[in-house]
C-alpha cells in the first residue's frame, strides 16, 4: 500500500473543529414514512433566488418536501414549493441552461423535475421537457453533458411489483439523454439496488458513472457498478475493475493525496470503504490505519457496527486538508447492527490521517440520520453542516471554529447547454500544496449541493487557479487574494 502524499508535505497546523447548535433557526422538518422510506432523506442545497446564499430543499416521505429560502445570518424561512408526497431525495442543475437552477426530485412513484424561475419559484417540468418518468422507487442520481448535451442517471432500489420480491429484486435503472429537445430514455441494466450514482472522473480520467448498490437486496450476484459512457456497458474485471461487493449507501469523492486524481468513499453497513486513486488508473483500499472505515460506533458501548449514509468531504478549519463527514443511523430496527450509531467527522490530520473528533466538535447525534451537506450557508468562509434524519428533525449547525487558515470559494459559469460548468475541474496551489476539486452532479446519499467550491488555504495569502474546462479549454490565474469568492467565465 503506498503511502499518502500528503504524508510528506508541510501543512499548517488545525484548528480544533468546533459548530453551534442552530437546529432552531429551521422550520419543523422530518423524513418519515414507512419501509419505502426506510432509505433516502436527502436534502438538495443551491442558491434559488441569486444572492449568493443557499438555500435547502429537504425530500419528506410521507410528509411534503421542503423548501427553506436562507434569509442570512443562519436564519431560515419556509418558501413555495409543488405538493410532493413520497419524496425521497433531491439533486439541482439546470436543465433547460436559462442561468437557473432546477430541481429533480426522487419518489417512490414518478419522479417530477421542477423547473426553477430564479426567485426561488418552482413549477412541475416533466411535460415541459419531455421527460418521462415511470412508477419505480428511486433512490439516486446524477447527470453529466456529454459533448454539451445533458444525461441524466436515475438509480432505483427494490421492484414493488415483483411478486418474488424484496430480496434478489432490484429494479433496473435509467439512463436519459437530452435529444431534440426532450430526454430519450434507456435502461441501465442489470440494476443491483442503487443508493447513490455519481458521474465523475475516475482514477484513469475518464468521466464515468459509478454505481453504489444494496448487497442487502441484490443478496448474491450483484456488485459495485462502473458504467462507461462513450463504450455503453459496465467495466469488468478484464478493464481492471475489481469485484466489490459491500451495502453500499453513498459515494464521496475528493483527492485527498494531492496527485490530482480523486479518492472515492463508500458508505455501507459495517466498514466504510475508503478507495486510493493509482497512477495506473486503478483504485486500492485504504489501509486500514487512515483512520476512515469508521466500522463501529465511537460513542457509548455499543460493539455492533454502524450503518453509514451520507459521506463529504470539506475543509472544516481551512488547513488545506480536506476532512469528511459521515452520516449514520440504523435503517430502523436491524438487530445485527449498532441502534445508538453518532455521526462521523474525521478530521485530517498533518500526517494524512483522520481522527474520528464529532464529540468533540459538537455533532456526534443519535438520530437516524441520513442525507446531509457540508456548505457555506452564511458567506463566513466556514463550512456549516445541515443533516436531514429519518422521524426525527433535521439539524443545522454554524462552524464556529476559531483561528482557522484562509480561503477561497470559486464558482465557475458559462454559455450554452451547461450553464454551471459541470464536469469542469479546479486545481489549486497555495503554499506549496495543490488541491484539486471536479465540479459533478449526484453521489452523496439522495442529495447533492450545486454550487461555489470552496478550498481552505492555511497560512497562505494567495493562490494560483488552473480550471479545465469542460470543452477542454484551460485558464491559468495568477496570485488570487485569499478570503473572497471568486467568480470566473471562459
């Protein structure tokens, strides 16, 4: 196993991660529902209405989805949205490349794309755009333009209508593909029940869809899922895609070594599954001393193991070293696993590990928690946390970390079909140290954020931008203050 880059370099010391409870600043919310809504909660996170704050659309169940128009300060406010029943998550991106960002919104049922009007208005798109839903229970997604045309990836879980079912009945997924102005769907198949999807660059660069499954229902010949694009099928063993089978629930993906190419991590029952990006294209396990498979609860006595959801990675104390946030809690009521299951927050250390330091930080919750974001929500240049749970309120809480390094929050935009630059890849140097971030719609667990990226800095001052565009088109920019947005077009 070879060791982690960020091993070697010299990184300036962090700061004691530290959030404040502000779980009242938010409307009433839970994600309740029955065994279809034993899975999903996610909560979609993205500027609505353009000043620059983000808002928060959090999937219900059996209750309404919600819509949470961020009024500043951490103070948040109800806003209109359709009456959607049986939500189960939620992604932005801007379908119809107006500037404004739209919502799909997953169900145990249709699904409905809400087209949004800029000022935080939302209004039932299916028709509008042609897209086609059918009545399946979905749990995933993620979207991509492929030679400046949007696909969209829609992941489902367990077959309602297979009378052999729940187990060994994993529905097929979807695959849409915008064409003469309406989605052509095709299936994705074989499906192993699909809780989280995620186009991305993978250790080779290839944008590609990675597909994490629930071996709790696909039982015994299902797998971890690589789908190729541009050849049509799923990666075998023959392309060096190795076999891995685990309970998978959500994907997070960053480079944590510095060498460019991003790491992935896998939430699932029992061990989260770190994989390290190779320069032969491949992926090898995190060892185990990383300090991120975070396999049993770290608080109380509870020995069984936990159950992990949502996973992401931010840069809590701005140190240059991205940390990562695990949402936990049983799916209900599962014997075999840990009942009393707190959140994870690793935090990187100098060395490159991480240390499981959520107690200490203010977050180490007993609810059933399942989507959450790790975003900005007050312009501070700290990433705030909000986690949606299952029958019981969501949370919100304020990063009150104090002495923390600088930073810079990048947003990238532009004309034509793929107005915010998805797929677009932003490397950054600053005191000697590179980051590389991919701008990427889906993974995550049934929520994903659309939005500025954000970079801690440490202890340096400025910093040095190479954006990739999505064309391919590169741009260089030199000695970029820290502590400020940064707004860049082609």
């Amino acid at each position: 196993m070879r060791v982690l880059a960020l091993c070697l370099m010299a990184r300036t010391a962090s700061a004691d991660v530290v959030f404040e409870n502000l779980s009242a600043n938010l409307p009433e919310h839970q994600y309740t529902g029955g065994w279809e809504h034993f899975v999903g909660g996610g909560v979609a996170v993205f500027d609505c209405n353009g000043d620059t704050l983000p808002d928060l659309v959090a999937a219900g169940g059996d209750t309404p989805a919600a819509l949470f128009i961020n009024r500043g300060n951490m103070q948040f406010a109800s806003g209109p949205l359709p009456v959607l029943t049986d939500t189960t998550g939620a992604y932005p991106l801007d379908v119809d490349a107006d500037g404004h960002l739209d919502l799909m919104v997953l169900r145990v049922g249709e699904n409905q794309l809400l087209q949004g009007d800029g000022n935080c208005g939302f209004a039932p798109a299916n028709d509008t755009w042609g897209y086609e839903p059918q009545d399946k229970w979905s749990t995933s997604f993620s979207a991509t333009w492929q030679a400046g045309q949007l696909v969209m990836a829609v992941g489902n879980y367990v077959d309602r209508a297979d009378p052999e079912g729940p187990f060994e009945a994993c529905d097929d997924n979807a695959l849409y593909y915008w064409k003469e102005e309406k989605f052509d769907g095709t299936p994705l198949a074989p499906g192993f029940c699909a809780l989280s999807m995620l186009f991305a660059r993978d250790a080779s660069g290839q944008t590609r869809l990675r597909v994490s499954n629930d071996r709790h229902y696909y039982v015994r010949d299902g797998s971890e899922q690589m789908y190729d694009l541009k050849l049509g099928r799923f990666l075998t063993p023959d392309d060096g895609w190795e076999r891995v089978r685990l309970w998978g629930m959500g994907i997070a993906s960053r480079d944590i070594t510095g060498d460019g190419r991003a790491e992935v991590m896998l939430t699932s029952m029992g061990d989260q599954l770190m994989q390290i990006a190779g320069s032969d294209g491949l992926y090898t396990r995190a060892p185990f001393s990383l300090g991120t498979y975070a396999q049993r609860p770290h608080l109380g006595d509870e020995g069984r193991p936990s159950t992990g959801w949502h996973a992401e990675f931010g840069d809590l104390n701005n140190d240059a070293r991205p940390d990562l946030f695990i949402a936990k809690g049983n799916v209900d009521q599962m014997p075999g696993l840990a009942m009393e299951d707190p959140n994870s927050l690793l935090i990187q250390q100098p060395d490159g590990t991480f240390a499981e330091l959520s107690v200490e930080a203010g977050v180490a919750t007993m609810d059933r928690s399942r989507g959450a974001s790790l975003v900005d929500l007050d312009a501070d240049g700290l990433l705030d946390l909000v986690v949606m749970n299952r029958r019981a309120p969501m949370e919100l809480y304020r990063n009150a970390t104090s002495a923390t390094g600088h930073w810079l929050v990048v947003d990238l935009s532009m004309t034509g079909d793929n107005s915010h630059a998805v797929g677009a890849l932003i490397e950054l140097t600053a005191g000697g140290v590179t980051q590389t971030q991919e701008i990427t719609v889906g993974g995550g667990h049934a929520g994903g954020q659309a939005g500025p990226l954000h970079f801690g800095l440490g202890e340096a001052l400025v910093a040095d931008l190479k954006v990739t565009w999505p064309d391919g088109q590169v741009a260089h920019y030199k000695n970029i203050s820290a502590d400020q947005r940064l707004d860049l077009t082609p």
